[in-house]
C-alpha cells in the first residue's frame, strides 16, 4: 500500500509539472527568421495578422512556378488581414538576389533552421498561421494559391 501511495505521489508531481503552463514557443518563433535587411522577424512583428508561410528554395522549379500565384493571392488578400511570406533557409546573398531580381511584393526572410528541423522533407512547402500564431493549414507541394476554391480557403482562416 505504501508503494502505491508514493507512485500515485510521483504520478501527481508529474502531472503538476507537465501542465505548469510552460509556454510553447510560436510557430514564427520556431523558424528563427530574419529579413532581407538583416534584422529577426518575429511573432510580435506579426501579432494579430494572419499569415501565410511559403518554404521554397532557388532550386526548386515547383516553388518558382507557384510564386506568381501566390504574388496574384497577396495582392487579392492583403487588404484583409494577410501577410505572405517566403522562407528559404539558403544563403541571404543568395535570396537576395533572387530577390532582387523578380518583381514579387511579398516579404523574404531567411530560417535558420534546416527544413528537416520543421518536419519539412519537400518543398514547396505552405503553412497559414492564424491571427494567435497557431498554424492552421500545411501543404506540400505546389499549388495556384489564388485559385477561387484556395482563396475561399484562406479567407476561411481569417475568421475568429
């Protein structure tokens, strides 16, 4: 009997400290990101809005197909609340210049992170992080973004 006391104790103790309301860290945070002009961009940066997250790389040919899409949706969704960012976790001078020479308006950023440290094995990969910083919806693979069924979509995560 005693030494079911002490591991219901134990199982209590334990209990306690796994809902002690540690926090866990935002999605945005998680990227480590940094924009183009060298400064972090961070949850608080974006507290509030919500926004779209769009892994790519130079490389990857899908990605490259995509973005017009996703240039023509941010144009359709910013007014509403959305932010459009895409992620790349190459060399800044390399983003750069990709960059520097597509006439795209939506915010590059740099990750920190390998995208295997995301769970990401495949790129394009797309994720839309609500107004509280949860992520609500991931893709893999290529996507037209501004599609009527994809713009039904994101506007749908706009909703409280």
């Amino acid at each position: 009997m005693q030494r079911l006391t002490k591991l219901f104790i134990i199982a209590l103790c334990l209990s306690v400290f796994a809902c002690s309301g540690k926090k866990e860290e935002a999605f945005i945070d998680k990227l480590k990101l940094t924009k183009l002009d060298g400064t972090p961009l961070t949850s608080q940066d974006l507290e509030g809005k919500t926004v779209f997250v769009n892994f790519w790389a130079t490389w990857c040919g899908p990605c490259l197909k995509e973005m017009p899409s996703i240039e023509r949706a941010k144009n359709e969704l910013e007014e509403e609340g959305y932010v459009f960012l895409a992620v790349s976790n190459e060399e800044m001078d390399k983003i750069q210049t990709f960059e520097q020479k597509q006439s795209y308006t939506f915010t590059f950023a740099q990750s920190g992170l390998e995208p295997e440290a995301l769970n990401i094995y495949s790129l394009p990969a797309s994720y839309i992080i609500n107004a509280q910083g949860e992520e609500v919806f991931k893709h893999i693979g290529a996507k037209e973004w501004d599609s009527a069924d994809n713009l039904a979509t994101f506007r749908s995560y706009l909703k409280p």
